[in-house]
C-alpha cells in the first residue's frame, strides 16, 4: 500500500497491536530454568522433586504438563563433566604419578557428585530453551478442541 501523502504514515491493514507476539528472552529463560524458578515470570518454582517439574507455575499459571526434556539433559551432563573429568585425569597425570586405582578413587566420586548437582539446572536450562523457543506446546496459540483427531496407525475403531 502506498503511504498516505497528507500525513506521511502507511497505511495498514488488520490489527497491528495483537500481530507482535510477547518476546521470549532466549538467554533469560534459560538462567531462570537454571536456577529452578519459572522461566516466563521468574518467581515461581520450576521443580517439585529433584527431577520433577511442577504442574503449573504458583506464581503465572504457566502450563509445564507438556515440557519434554528428557533425553537432552543427561546427554549435556555427561558431555560437561566428561570434559571436565578426562581433563582433570589427564592434567593429574601430567603432575603426579598415580595408580590406576588412585585414579578411580578420586575421579569416580567426582564425576558421581558432579553429575548429581548438575542434573536439575541443566533440565531446567532445556525447559527454560523450550519455552523460549515456544517449542512442544509452549506457544501462544491455544489448543483447537474442534481440531479433527488423526488416529494412531493401526487403531481403527473410526
């Protein structure tokens, strides 16, 4: 459309004002899962048992039923303290000559405590990236209970 000449302005069609959805801070969201709160208003609680998201946030009312993180977490965990456990053996290794048993002794239990202390802020970080990115029902569209329902391939009672 051409630009209004009198007044200077475009002209627009629709509603402008409810075209921009609300802004999802990637890098906030995050931090906030992180650090166990909700990752839309940062007051409520995120977790109700070690590994266990709330239903829905105290505070918001934000819906986390339908949160996937399940496989990435572990996967991030075992890549961090991975890297950080070979590479604390192979500098010790460098320093001082230790047994192989020794070796164990110190790393195991490292690797065991670090992975523990790191499992629910890095769920709650992929919570937190999934909400931001408005992925697995985290959007801002509300579910079509109209919506025509596929059945699942082989349940033929349709």
């Amino acid at each position: 459309m051409q630009a209004n000449e009198t007044s200077g302005s475009t002209l627009h069609f629709g509603d402008t004002a409810t075209a921009t959805p609300a802004e999802r801070p990637l890098g906030r969201a995050i931090k906030r899962g992180m650090l166990n709160s909700c990752p839309a208003c940062g007051t409520g609680r995120l977790f109700r048992a070690f590994l266990k998201p709330v239903e829905s946030c105290a505070a918001c009312g934000q819906d986390y039923t339908h949160q996937r993180a399940d496989d990435l977490p572990p996967y991030l965990v075992i890549t961090i303290v991975g890297h950080i456990v070979v590479g604390g053996y192979m500098a010790t290794d460098l320093v001082w000559s230790l047994t192989t048993w020794q070796h164990l002794a110190i790393w195991t239990p490292i690797a065991l405590i670090m992975s523990i202390l790191m499992m629910q802020p890095v769920k709650g970080g992929v919570i937190g990236l999934q909400w931001a990115m408005k992925m697995h029902g985290f959007n801002d569209k509300p579910v079509d209970a109209d919506a025509d329902v596929v059945p699942a391939y082989g349940d033929r009672t349709a």
